[in-house]
C-alpha cells in the first residue's frame, strides 16, 4: 500500500496586520494559532493486519 487515508477537522485563527509606518517602510506581523484532530487514521491498514493476524500467529513469523 503506498498511502493511507485519515479523517480530519481544523479550527483555528489568525490575524494579520500590515502597515507602513513611513515612506517606503511597511511592517506584517502575522500571528496563527490552529487545532487540528485526526480520527479513523489508516482504516485499510487495520484491515490488512487483521485478515492476517492468524497466519502469523500459527506460524510465528
């Protein structure tokens, strides 16, 4: 398998300012701040590791 899938939900903030505080000189400050939560990561791993979970455990490998 080369990839797996995920669910995810993000909330968060952020504020930018930007001013030009004299001729030819402007200032940006950012500030962020985010939360993000992952469930039901990599389903179809879980799967896979069930399907052959007996195989490896009769044979020890």
């Amino acid at each position: 398998m080369q990839g797996y899938t995920q669910d995810s939900e993000s909330c968060g903030l952020e504020l930018e300012v930007v001013g030009c505080i004299v001729d030819r000189c402007s200032v940006s400050v950012n500030y962020c701040k985010n939360q993000t939560m992952r469930t039901n990561i990599a389903p179809e791993y879980r799967v896979y590791l069930d399907t052959h979970k007996a195989t490896w455990k009769r044979y020890g490998t």
